[in-house]
C-alpha cells in the first residue's frame, strides 16, 4: 500500500516536473530549473497546512508574542526550501530524465494535455490559497484548537 502511495505520489511529481520543464525548454534548455523549482513549491505548498498547525500549536506552548517568532519562521522556510531543492534537484538532476518523462507521456491527447495542465496549475494554487486561509484566520484556528 506504501508503496502504491509512493510511487502515485512519484508520478504527480514526475508529470508536473514534465509539463512546466515542457514549457520552459526552449528558454531552459534540459536544465528546467523553473520545473525543479515549481516541484519544490508544490511540496512546500503541501506541507505548509501543517507546519502552519505546528507553529500555531508551538506559538501557544511557548507563548510567543506575534513578532517575536517571525525569525525562527524565516530560517525554518529557508532550511525547509533548501532541503526540498537539494532533494527535489537530485531526483530530477540525472541526465536524459527529461527524455525519459517525454517519452513517457508523449501519446496524450489534446483534451487529457488540457486536463492535466489545469492540475498541473492547481497543484500550486490549491495549497497556497489553504495555507493563505489558514494564516489569515489563523486567531480562529488557535481558538477552535483550544
């Protein structure tokens, strides 16, 4: 079952990381760093729900006054990015993989290119406009948590 998940997960990433470096090649070339760096987003951007519910929960434990956190926050997104594109960078650093991924998907039709571009712009925009609520209403959040 793990594994299933993983490799669905696996190919969301891989699917994405095709399109927008599809995009981009002629800019780019085979380096798509604009790929890399949206498959970096997309995992940040997923994540962000919770680690937002952890800072939240740390904030309160700890009591920290709204600006006095905001430092520990930046080095935590930093280190956060940083080790995302190293990790994201590895996967899709090996030479060809482009081809690979091309190869791969190069038989879609017009209408599943359409469908799966849109997922490809929602994968981004869905979590960041949950992680945008959750900032915002996040007085009511720690309320309702309590």
């Amino acid at each position: 079952m793990l594994e299933k998940i993983k490799k669905t997960i696996g190919d969301f990433l891989d699917y994405n990381y095709y399109r927008v470096s599809r995009f981009y090649f002629k800019r780019e070339g085979s380096s798509a760093i604009t790929a890399v760096i949206h498959v970096c987003l997309i995992l940040l951007f997923s994540a962000a729900p919770f680690l937002i519910l952890l800072l939240i929960f740390i904030y309160d434990k700890f009591e920290i006054q709204k600006g006095d956190g905001i430092w520990v926050v930046r080095i935590i997104v930093i280190i956060l990015f940083l080790l995302t594109y190293f990790l994201v960078s590895h996967r899709y650093g090996r030479k060809n993989i482009y081809m690979k991924l091309r190869d791969r998907w190069y038989g879609e039709t017009k209408r599943t290119k359409v469908v799966k571009g849109i997922g490809v712009i929602l994968s981004v925009l869905v979590p960041l406009s949950i992680s945008i609520l959750m900032v915002t209403f996040r007085e009511q959040i720690r309320t309702f948590l309590h």
